[in-house]
C-alpha cells in the first residue's frame, strides 16, 4: 500500500487494483494509472477540502468515481453520502460518520485493507468566549466521542487524521485521543498546511507521540510504502 501526502487534508492511498484520493485541495496531482479502479473522495465543501480539478481525471481515465458527502453540489455524477451511512460501491465498503463541522468522515474498506480520513472530524478544542461557544464546544466534543465508540472496534490500517496547530496548546488533544480511543497501524497527519515544522516540532516534545513509530508527517507529494 502507497501512500502520498498531497498537501493539507489531501491524500491519495495506492493498492493493488484501486486507487483512493481523498480531499483533494492545494499540490500536485500525479498522473495515475488508469488500469486500476480510481475513487475519489471528498469529505465536505469547504474549499480547502473540495477542488473540482479533480474531474480532470475523467479527460483521460474511464473508471473514475466519485464518491462526495451530500452537502457537495458538483457537475458530474457522484454517490452521495450521508451522516452514519453504509455503502456499497462497486467493490468498496464506505461507512460514514457525522462530522463535528462539516460533511463526514470516511472509513473504505478495500482488497482487505481498512483506510479512515477524518475530513473534518476532530477534537475542535477552540477557546470559549461566551456561553454559545461552550455549548458548542461540548456539542463538538460529544459527535467526537461517539464517532470514536464507533471506530474502537475496527481494525484500521492507515488513518488520515488531523492536527491544526491553530489550536495552539489544544493541537495535539485530538491526536492523543485518537490514537487512544483506536487501533490505526499508522496514521498520516493531515489539515496543518504550511506549518509542517510546527507540528514536527510539537510532536517532538510530546512524551507520548514522540515514541509513536506509527504516526507519520510527511512533506507534500511524500510517499510511503506501507
């Protein structure tokens, strides 16, 4: 399984017969093989999240699809998906979970393999400035929760996952309590952007994360095998 790291939240997860990408936004877009079966996801419509330069795939490979949260509106057909759904897509399993923002989270599972992206579903652990936000706050937190319920028994091979060093000394309360509420071989940081030396650079002084062998922050248009 290959792994690239695009830029942001995007991703694309290479495996013997398919090809997953996953909220394409900013980076280079390599050119892919059209023999194998190419599925695109997109979590929700923030901008960061959704680049309609991904229908380009379809001027020169046939078995694109596209497989959006609801909220998208696009050109092209696309299965839709909504909160806490199951779908059967071709070969695919696709489960969703609600997002604490916008749009869904995605678990695919694919050739044996078991791949979650977060989208925007995290730990939004943002300063409260009055009562709204606190509600708010403690909304977010309880889809969290119950999204992770959900995931505790799955066995997860590769995990996109956020850390947004926005939250500055909140950044890495979603991590720690992903990494503790489910089992992922290896999770790939995603939603940081450009600040790609600050999450390092956190993780490195984090007595818990810094000895995670299997979280990996990775450069734009990085690859690994995994």
């Amino acid at each position: 399984m290959k792994i690239t790291y695009l830029y942001h939240s995007g991703a694309i997860v290479e495996l013997s017969s398919h090809i997953l990408i996953f909220d394409y936004w900013k980076g280079k877009l390599p050119k892919l093989p059209c023999d194998k079966t190419i599925c695109v996801f997109v979590s929700h419509a923030h901008d960061d999240h959704y680049q309609p330069a991904i229908f380009k795939l379809l001027s020169y490979c046939r078995d694109v699809t596209y497989i959006f949260a609801q909220d998208i509106l696009a050109p092209f057909p696309y299965y839709a998906c909504g909160k806490n759904e199951t779908h059967y897509i071709k070969d695919l399993k696709v489960t969703t979970f609600a997002s604490n923002d916008e749009g869904v989270a995605f678990l695919v599972s694919v050739e044996g393999k078991q791949i979650y992206h977060s989208g925007d579903l995290h730990l939004w652990n943002w300063p409260c400035e009055n009562e709204s936000d606190r509600r708010f706050l403690i909304w977010q937190r309880q889809v969290f929760e119950e999204a992770m319920q959900k995931l505790h028994d799955c066995s997860i091979d590769v995990a996109f996952y956020p850390i947004d060093p926005r939250l500055e000394a909140q950044t890495l309360d979603g991590i720690r309590a992903f990494r503790k509420a489910v089992f992922a071989k290896h999770v790939i940081a995603i939603h940081f952007a450009d600040r790609i030396d600050e999450v390092k650079a956190m993780i490195a002084q984090d007595p818990l994360l810094q000895e995670d062998q299997g979280l990996h922050v990775l450069m734009p248009n990085e690859s690994i095998t995994l």
